[in-house]
C-alpha cells in the first residue's frame, strides 16, 4: 500500500489570505461604527430638540388653571353671590384599573349614598374617560384626613381642593340670580361650537338660569396654565411657569337688597311676583317670584329626590314668574287704552257714557257685565280709570277695534320681549287677526274685542311687561329697557356704570291726553272713588296706580262669581300697577298674585307695603292734586 504524499504549505498564500479578510472584517467593523456614530450624531445633535421634547412631556405637564369667577354685587355693595373653598372626592376613570372595585372600597371607606353613586355613573357616561369625576362633594374635614391616609390604595382617585358658588341669601334671589352647577354634556357641545371649550379646560361649573348664565362671559373669565414637574407616579414636584387665569369680572346689580327682602316679606306665602323698577333709568331694583327655592341646592348636584319634588310642585317653584308667568293684564291697562283712544279721536276728556252695569252691541244677545252691577252711572274718561268701569272700556274697545289696539299695545311693549338681562323671558301674547287666524285657523269675530277692553279674552302680558309699559306711560313715550345689571365694580370699588338701554321713543299727538290718563291714575289712589284709595289713604307720598281683577274663566250669563264655590287655582288674580311719588316719579311697583281676588284688596297692599319700605326715610309735601304738562 502507498503511502500519500504530504503536501508542502504555502505559507505566503496563507498570510495574503489572512491580511484579505482581516482587511474586509475591519472595514465592516469600521462600517458599523460609522453607522452608530452618525446614529449618536443625529439622537443627540439632529434630533436633540425633538428627544428633549418628548423626555420634558413625561417629566413636565402644563395643566389648565380655572379663574376665579366674579362676585355679584348689589346697588349698594352688598355681597349676592361669593366664591366658597370646597372640596371634593374625584375619580379619573382612565387612571383607574378596576372602577367598580375601587368604587366599592371607596364605599367601605367613607359614606358614599346612592344618589352620589348613581349621579357618578351618570356623568360618566356622557364625558371623557381621561376627565376626573366627582364622586362626593362638599367633603368635610375628617374625610379629607381619611382618604389622605389611604391614598395610596386608590389610584386615579383624588381630592380637588377648588372654589365653589354659594347664595348667601338663597331663595330670596334664586329667579334673579340663577345659579351655576356642573358643565353637562351638552353644555359642552355648546362650548364646542361656540369655540371656547379651551377657555373651560380647568372649569367644572357655569351658568344655568339668571344673572348667572346672561353675563356667563363676563363672570367666567379667561383660563390660565401652570408647567409643573411630575415623578413617575404623576405627583407633581415642583411648579416651574405660572400663566395666572384672568379672573371674571366683579359685577354691580341695580337690585337694592333690602328692598328685595322686602318684596319677599311682602308677598309671604302668596303665589305671584314683584316688579320694582327706577322709572328714570329702567334699573330693576327688585324682581321677586314666589315660590322660589334655594339654588345652592344645584351648585354641588341637587339628588334626584329633591329635583323631582320641585319639578312635580303643582306651585311650580321653578318658573320665574315675573318674567315667565303669562297672566290677563285685567284692569292695569285701562290707563293705556284710554291714551289710545284720546290720541285716535275716538273719545275727548268730556265724551261721556250712561253706565247701568251692562254692555250689549246692537242685534247680539250676548251681554258684557261691569264688577259693579248696577253701574256707574255717567262717566268720562277720568272717572272710569278712577273707577275702573269696565262698560266705558267695552265702549271703547268696540270703537277702537283690534288692529288700533295690538298695534299701539304692541308699541308698548305687550306680546314681545322687553330686553331684560335674562334669558327666561315670555313675550306672552297680544291678540290680533293675523294670530287668531295663525293659531285656531278662525276669522276675528267683534265679540272678541269687546274683553280686550278690559285686558282679558286672549290677551296675556308678563309683569315686566307691566312694568316696562307703566314706565314708558310715565315716562311720556321715553322707552327705557328693564336691565337688571348697572355696571362692574373696580379695584377702589367704585362703579363702572353701563350706559342705559333704550328704544325708539313713542311719539304722541298730545302731551295733554297723558296728563288726563296720569291724572286720573292719581285718583285711582287719591280720588273719592278711587279703587285703591282705602289702602293708600295715609301714605306719607302722593303716587298714582291701578288696580285690575283678572278673571281665569268664564261666568255663565245667568251665573253669579263665588269665590267659595270655585276651585283656589281657578279664583281671580289680582293685580296692580303703580309708581310714586306722583309729582316726580322714581319707582313703579307692579305685583301680581294668582288666585288671591281683587286688585284693590289683595295686591294693592303689597305695592303700599313696598312702597312704604322703599320711602320710608323721606319726607313728602303731600298737597299735590294733578300733574301739571
């Protein structure tokens, strides 16, 4: 056997093929670091903004601040609605990593009811799940100190420490001033819309009825931002940039308080409403509606038990009155229909009637009556204000006609919307053809003017609506619109006042026809006859009103009103109008109670009572007999 041949190694060959490949392996050596070092190039140089950004954003948050909302005040500087430190028990959904259990533990650590749980579960299906929830408001001091030591088993659970709306005077200001509770929804839809959802990132409430919610702009403010630095936990660290919120503006009502309180105790337990307005300027001094019910019952989520009991009230709690309440205006706008027809010619101060207690147009067997049933005799214009003779106004009402009527009615402010600063306002209702034939599809029949003389029929007004057409009435055609706010308060607290608002004055054809109606409202209150002459027989001032009687339904011809025998809801409202003193004239009251009676028995005490209230430092030269043009 052969043996093989050893093959002889070539050594050069080797060490070229060695010194080849240790060439190419340090070249993708020196390839590779190229390619880390132009990574490190551009994280730390090219892109060192970007990663610093992103590395801030888990350390830094900037976090909306909430401005402080401004203060009401009254006329003369007293505190309506002020901001009280609350706090609160919140949930962050997202945070969380089992609601319900949490949920459940929460409950075992402090009271949580089941209304708070269910209105918890309510606003959780209509917001953000990254957004915190209230689950407890109003927390006291050892609730805090409670959840404070178990902290740590709750995450995404926190307590809010924030400022909250609180109405020192409660019910007394609720219809006026409204109230803020907790952006819903669709309030957030709203502020969507109008583009301002940013301007509420840190806000929990804002204005829902009143003042509250016609001036929400004003009162809000403007939403600041804080940078803070976070741990890994989120706990804030340090505060690095502050961008302080631009707090709401302090506002000044042109509501008296006192006076106010005073409307309040006057109406008592009587359903209705009170008007006081300054006739030189339309400044609401007081606006009362009874019932009322205490808004800070809505500040912190009023329970489904207690919304329920307001809402389902036969008393209707919730509706402002003075503003909402659709009432027959009645007697009170006798004074503006005989203006009427003395500048339409269809009547002079010496046009007389014979008044036996009764109306009838010629060929209708339909009979209109007068309160008094066997009349009044002869009477002009003067005296059937001064007695209210609702036969001369039957009269009257049939010469005029309807479109005479809503028009000039209309000109006074009757079935549209004075412009007060609230949003719930009625415009209530002035009949006319075209309405009549818009609303029931029927032509204008003259029985349907005939009550219209005496403000009922299909005739409804709000007692703004009074107030605004006395005023202008007094104010010889100057229109002033009712305005419940007067200006802002600065920092020496002095008044920034507003300019008045006003509208297109009423022309007339004879300042003289307004001294005859002015006149003779002065003998509602002051004449021998006088519908209100008993209740204001020893005022200290001289003023001038009208009283009014507005009947809810109708009385057979045959039947006879009583009062006993009729349901209470269905009873006669009384009403009146008036303003003092009558030689310069500064306010007019206007009150209106539901199902109370007579005007003159039931509504004009309460306009004496306020008047006296309002007077009651002053001294009056009382011998004054008629306005003089």
């Amino acid at each position: 056997m052969q043996r093989k041949r050893q093959t002889i190694r070539d050594h050069s060959a080797e060490a070229n093929l060695f010194a080849r490949r240790a060439t190419v392996a340090f070249f993708i050596v020196v390839c590779m670091l190229g390619i880390v070092l132009n990574n490190l190039y551009s994280l730390q140089v090219e892109q060192y903004d970007d990663y610093q950004t992103r590395s801030n954003g888990n350390r830094i948050k900037v976090l909306p601040v909430a401005p402080n909302r401004g203060l009401i005040f009254d006329r003369n500087g007293v505190l309506l609605a002020e901001n009280r430190p609350v706090f609160s028990l919140e949930i962050t959904p997202e945070e969380t990593n089992d609601l319900d259990d949490t949920l459940s533990r929460l409950s075992t650590l402090m009271a949580i009811t089941d209304d708070e749980r269910e209105n918890f579960e309510s606003k959780l299906k209509g917001q953000r799940r990254f957004k915190p929830i209230a689950i407890r408001t109003k927390l006291s001091e050892e609730d805090v100190a409670l959840f404070s030591a178990s902290k740590h088993l709750f995450p995404g659970v926190q307590i809010e420490a924030r400022l909250a709306r609180y109405y020192p005077y409660k019910e007394t200001l609720t219809h006026l001033l409204g109230y803020v509770a907790r952006i819903n929804k669709k309030d957030l839809q709203k502020l969507v819309e109008a583009g301002q959802e940013a301007n509420y990132a840190a806000t929990h409430d804002m204005g829902k009825l009143g003042i509250e919610k016609y001036h929400e702009e004003l009162l809000h403010g403007s939403v600041g931002y804080q940078q803070v630095e976070v741990n890994n936990q989120g706990r804030i660290i340090r505060v690095l940039n502050v961008d302080p919120p631009v707090p709401g503006k302090d506002i000044v009502l042109n509501i008296d308080i006192e006076l106010q309180l005073a409307a309040q105790q006057a109406l008592a337990d009587q359903r209705g409403a009170v008007v006081v307005t300054d006739i030189q300027t339309g400044g609401v001094l007081a606006l009362y509606s009874n019932p009322s019910y205490d808004p800070n019952l809505f500040v912190h989520g009023i329970s489904r038990k207690n919304y329920a009991a307001l809402l389902n009230s036969p008393d209707r709690p919730l509706i402002n009155r003075a503003t909402q309440g659709q009432y027959p205006p009645a007697s009170t706008v006798k004074p503006h229909l005989a203006l009427v027809g003395l500048e339409e010619g269809i009547i002079t101060e010496d046009y007389t009637i014979m008044d036996g207690g009764r109306y009838q147009l010629p060929n209708v067997s339909h009979v209109w009556r007068d309160w008094k049933k066997w009349g009044h005799g002869k009477v002009n214009v003067s005296k059937a204000i001064e007695v209210s003779c609702d036969t001369y106004y039957y009269d009257l009402a049939y010469k005029l006609g309807i479109d005479k009527i809503s028009e000039a009615m209309y000109e006074f402010g009757f079935g549209d919307f004075t412009g007060i600063d609230l949003y719930e306002e009625s415009d209530a209702n002035m009949p006319s053809r075209g309405w009549k034939r818009a609303r029931f599809n029927q032509p204008w029949y003259i029985g349907d003017t005939i009550p219209v003389g005496i403000g009922q029929s299909f005739w409804t007004t709000t007692p703004i609506q009074l107030a605004h057409s006395l005023n202008t009435l007094v104010n010889r055609g100057e229109r002033y619109i009712p305005q419940i706010i007067r200006g802002f308060k600065k920092a020496d607290n002095s008044v920034d006042v507003l300019p008045l608002k006003t509208l297109r004055p009423l022309q007339f054809k004879q300042q003289e026809n307004i001294d005859i109606v002015l006149n003779a409202m002065h003998d509602v209150v002051h004449g021998s006859e006088g519908t209100a002459r008993s209740v204001f027989k020893d005022a200290p001032y001289q003023s001038a009103g009208k009283t009014g009687t507005a009947q809810l339904f109708s009385v057979g011809q045959d039947e006879k009103y009583d009062a006993d025998k009729v349901d209470e809801r269905l009873r006669d409202n009384a009403m009146y109008v008036g303003y003092a003193p009558f030689e310069a004239p500064e306010i007019s009251v206007t009150v209106v109670l539901e199902n109370a009676g007579g005007g003159s028995s039931n509504a004009a005490p309460v306009a004496r009572e306020i008047m006296d209230f309002y007077f009651r430092d002053r001294v009056f030269d009382t011998d004054i007999a008629q306005v003089q043009p």
